[in-house]
C-alpha cells in the first residue's frame, strides 16, 4: 500500500475526483456534505491496475482549514496536487504547495480537474512550473474530468509508476504514528487512525504514549477497512487501544514504540530556503498531525532555538513547518538539528552555539554528536534520531563502543579525562598523605563526570580501586613511613605469618591507630581487631592448614597448627567464619567448609 494525500484550492475537485477513483465517500460528515466543502480529513482507498493500493488522505482546501491541511500531509511523503482546469493557480494552490515544500515533499503528481469546462493546457503549463521549483521538483501531470471520467485511467497508470518511485518503508524502524482521528466505537473503545509510515504494529503491542505514564495496549488493527493481526509500514491503520480513554488522546498525538522516542520541547532547526529576516517570536510549529505553539528565538542567519508549548517526540532530521497562524501563511520549512540542545545561560553562547549549527544540516552524525556532548548514553542518542551500531565488528567504529555501560565518549575527551584523573589522584595524595588514595565519589564530582562507572572505566594501572578509593597500587600509595613501617612487619613475620606484633611492638614500629587504618585501606595489612594486625595474603594459608586438621578441630587444636596465640586466633577464625571459609557447630569445635 502507498498513501497518497491531496492538496489544492477549495472547489478544485479534489473530493470529487478521490470519490471517481474510488467510489468511496472522502467528506465524511453531514456538514461538510450539506456544504458541498471539506473541512476536515477524508480517507478513501482503491485497487490499482498493478493489482496495488493507493490510500488517500483528501484534505481541505479552504484557507481556514489549513492546520487540518497539515495535519493530512505531515506524515505523507507523496501528494497529488489538483489544478482546475477552469480556474488555474489559486492561492491555496500556492500555499498548499509552500507547505508541501516546507515538508520536502519530493513525491508527487499533478491532477488538473475540470478539463471537461476548460482547456486544461494553460493551468498545467503554470501549476508545472511552480511545482518544478519546488522538493517535488517536475511531476506527470494528466488531465481528468472527475464529471465524464475521462483521465482517469491515465492517473490510475501514474499513481502505479509513482509508487514503484517511492522509498521502501524500513519495517526495523521503531514506531512512531501520529494520530490523525479519535473517535469512539460502542464495544470496542478508543479507536485512532494515521499513517504508519515506518516499523510495524501488532495486536497487543504495547506502545507509548507522550504525557501518558502507563503504555497503551492494541486491542484490535484495521487496515483498508479490515481486522488485521498485524500492519505494515506504509498503511493507513486504525488501532483500539485498551483501557484509554477517548479524551487522553487526539490528532496531533503519537503513538510510539516504547523508549525509542526523545520527548523534547526545545529543538534547535534550520529553517529552509531564504528565511525571512524578521520571524515573529510566536508561531506555529506543525510536524506529523501536531500543531504546537512556538516561541523563537534567533541563532544564527538561517538557524533558530523553539520553544515548544508541549513536548513532542521529535528526531533529529525531522522536517517540519512555521506557520503565523494570524496572517494565514507559512512561514516556512525547518529541519531539526538537535532534539537536546544545550542551554544558553552565559553570554556569547547564542553566537557560540550558531556557529555550531553552521556546521550541522540535520543529518544523524555520531562522531559529531559525540564530539559536541562529549559524554552521552547511546540509549539517549538512539532516541534522538542518531543511530549507534551496536554489534561488534561489522565495521563499528571505535568511538561507537561504550567506554562504561552504555556510556559513549569523544575519544579526545576521554584521554583528556583520564589524564586529569591521574592528576587529581596525585594531588589528593598530597594533600591528605595518610589517606589510602580519592574516593571514587569525590573523583566523580572533581571530574564532573555523570556517573561512577565512568570513573571506574578511567581508571589504570598503576592506578586501582580498592575499598571505593582510586590510588597507587599496594603501599606505593601510603606514605613513607607507613610503607617502611609495612615492609618491617612483612620482613619479621613473613616465616611466622600467623603470629602479629604485640602493642609494644607497634608502637615501636611507628604503626599508631592512624597509620595502621591507613594500611588497612591500602590493603597492606589485614585489622583482626584493635591492635591485632597480620599481613594480607594469610587467609589462604590458614585455611589450608586448618583443612589439613582432622574435622572438626577445637580452638586450641587450631591455634596449635597455625603456630599462633589465642590473641590471633581467635578474631581470626571468626573472620573466617564470617567469610563461610570455617562453620562453628553448636559444641565451639568448627570444620573447613569445602
Ligand atoms: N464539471 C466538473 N465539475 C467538477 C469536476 N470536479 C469537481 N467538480 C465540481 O466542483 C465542485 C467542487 O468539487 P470538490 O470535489 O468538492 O472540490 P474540493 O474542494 O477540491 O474537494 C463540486 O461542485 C464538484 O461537483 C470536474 O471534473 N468537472
Ligand atoms: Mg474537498
């Protein structure tokens, strides 16, 4: 299925020639019948000689209806333009062609209606040159009578050539349906209909819903009029969604495959064409079926920040229109560059930040994102529109690897930091000598930095993390006399391992309270209890010894193997017990737990 949506002045025939090719009826309310106008959005559909379908979205061609126009064409990518042949180019052809523009529709044909009342020459010869100048650039134009029929045949044959032109819909593509209806059906619920233009829908997908904190469910799917388990991207769909009510959502609201969307309300664009010089500060940003008030603020020459009333789920690369509502005009095309600007709090970073639009159109660009956020989760990215290859191989880039998590970094900006990490580490030491090296938290919040893991990703021999602190390897990082006081213990008890250094022998050591919670945080010696200190790597050994015991073994028994006094032994086969390398049984003897 392709879809097509119309455009072009009121009373040109659109309605009428939808309804000759199809023999559905587009104008679908009692109003707009009486009226002989359409007002709102119409939908109709047919089989094509190819055997394919064409959907239409028929829109409104009165100038006071033109945000209803939008909303048709916003997520259509082809148009049939309809000329009168009698009446030729009006002002609503034009600005439904501007808008047309705006969106960068490239898609599209020229129906010049009425043939039957005039010469259609003249009106093709000028619709066709205003069209060439235009993203639709030259378009087959085929002259109908939507009264006789004749044409019709010719324009059923073009609609199948240009949809073999149109771009294959990417069915991997997250979801992202822009509600173009809302209505009620009795027993079924909340029904919204749009283009599905990418990705695919299920019954019973769960789909989010912007503002909304619980996901929508999809009850049922119609296509073409038809329950379908599933729908393909490019459909006209119908979803009824579960448990929502009809007065959550409405035309210009999005239905999203859940986390795939960034919600933003301050986007930086580039606007199209030659902007004019003075945009007012308000207007209306139209994108997909959502119309959303704007405040504008200049950048650069042809780039501005907006400031949306509402959060949309926008992507980087998204086209989408100004118009001024007041003066009936569009204003103009913009593409989005960034869905996640920076703020602009100091002076000069509104120069500073048009300079970097300069260089940006709108293109996802991962090497750059990564280079203007330095640090950016490659979830964050993907949700605004910049796709990160997540595979290994398959000629990923360095830099689209993650550094931690799902951190992502600028290659230059993360040697930066771990050479200023290196550096903080030094000067911590300095500055507190009888610390065991920076708390990982203060490393953090000194390198700015988002997240510990990052901290904990930068750190290198012969840096290493111990107990929560970044420093030096083993006693490198104490201070001179700890380590010297250290090397003593280890060159006296090093053949005695189980035996530790009475009080006395401390203090002559030099190894106060202080020092020896310095060691202990280093790791350079192992704290039994106040005062009873051993040197760290004994705990294997011990257990060794204690398994070469008959089982279970008594205190007494164990002090005896491991050469040592009750003073040791004891705080040390509780912590053993607490480590699950020994069990006390109810009588105090313990067994090795193997
Ligand atoms: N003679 C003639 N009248 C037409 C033709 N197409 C539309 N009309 C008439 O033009 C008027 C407007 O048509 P409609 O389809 O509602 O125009 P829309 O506003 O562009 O949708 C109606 O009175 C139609 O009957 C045509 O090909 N020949
Ligand atoms: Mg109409």
């Amino acid at each position: 299925m392709f879809v097509v949506a119309t455009a072009g002045h009121v009373d040109h025939g659109k309605s009428t020639l939808v309804r000759a090719l199809t023999g559905m009826e587009p104008d679908r309310w009692a109003e707009e019948r009486r009226r002989g106008m359409t007002i709102d959005l119409g939908f109709a559909w047919t089989t094509l000689p190819s055997g394919g379908t064409v959907a239409f979205v028929d829109v409104p061609g009165h100038e006071r209806f033109v945000p209803n126009m939008l909303a048709g064409v916003g997520p259509v990518p082809a148009a049939l333009i309809v000329v009168a042949a009698d009446e030729g180019w009006m002002p609503q052809s034009a600005e439904h062609l501007a808008a047309l523009d705006a969106l960068g529709v490239a898609y599209g044909l020229l129906a010049v209606t009425r043939a039957d009342l005039a010469d259609p020459g003249p009106a093709t010869a000028r619709a066709r040159a205003e069209i060439a100048a235009t993203s639709l650039g030259a378009v087959p134009a085929v002259a109908v009578s939507g009264l006789t029929g004749a044409g019709l045949p010719e324009l059923r044959a073009a609609l199948d050539r240009l949809a073999v032109d149109l771009p294959v819909p990417v069915l991997d593509d997250p979801v992202r349906l822009w509600v173009d209806r809302s209505f009620t059906v009795r027993g079924s619920g909340t029904v919204v209909t749009g283009t599905l233009g990418a990705g695919r829908l299920r019954v019973g997908d769960e789909l989010e819903l912007a503002g909304a904190d619980e996901p929508v469910r999809v009850r049922g799917l119609h296509s073409l009029g038809e329950a379908r388990p599933e729908a393909a991207a490019v459909a006209r769909v119908a979803v009824n969604l579960r448990g929502t009510p009809r007065d959550r959502l409405g035309r210009g609201d999005a239905l999203l495959t859940p986390g795939r969307f960034h919600h933003t309300d301050l986007v930086d664009v580039r606007l199209a064409g030659d902007p004019a010089a003075d945009l007012p500060a308000t207007l209306t940003l139209h994108v997909g079926s959502a119309a959303v008030p704007v405040r504008v603020r200049p950048l650069g020459p042809d780039t501005v920040r907006l400031r949306l009333a509402r959060p949309l789920p926008l992507l980087v690369g998204d086209r989408a229109l100004l118009r001024d509502p007041g003066r009936h005009h569009v204003s103009g095309g913009v593409r989005v560059l960034d869905v996640a600007p920076p703020p602009l709090a100091r002076r000069g970073a509104a120069a500073a930040r048009a300079q970097v639009l300069a260089e940006l159109d709108g293109r996802p660009d991962l090497a750059g994102e990564l280079r203007r956020r330095r640090l950016v989760r490659a979830g964050a990215l993907v949700r605004m529109g910049v796709p990160v290859p997540t595979a290994p191989g398959q000629g990923r880039p360095a830099f689209a690897k993650p550094v931690a998590g799902d951190w992502l970094a600028d290659p230059a900006y993360w040697r930066m930091l771990a050479g200023r990490l290196t550096e903080e580490v030094a000067r911590h030491a300095r500055e507190h000598p009888l610390e065991p090296g920076m708390p990982v938290d203060a490393l953090r919040q000194r390198l700015a930095l988002p997240d510990r893991v990052l901290v904990e990703a930068l750190v290198r021999p012969p840096l290493r993390i111990h107990s929560g602190r970044v420093g030096a390897a083993s006693t490198a990082a104490l201070p001179e006399p700890v380590a010297r006081a250290v090397q003593r213990v280890r060159a006296e008890y090093g053949d005695r391992p189980f035996r530790a250094p009475e009080a006395d022998r401390l203090v002559d050591l030099g190894l106060g309270p202080r020092e020896i919670g310095a060691a202990v945080r280093a790791g350079a010696l192992l704290r039994l209890a106040d005062n009873v200190v051993l040197l760290p790597d004994v705990l294997d050994d011990a257990v060794r010894v204690l398994a070469g015991l008959p089982q279970p073994f008594t205190l007494s028994a164990a002090r005896q193997a491991l050469d040592t006094t009750r003073r040791v032994a004891v705080p040390l086969l509780e912590l053993l017990d607490r480590r699950g390398a020994t069990r006390r049984l109810p009588d105090d003897a313990r067994i090795v737990v193997t």
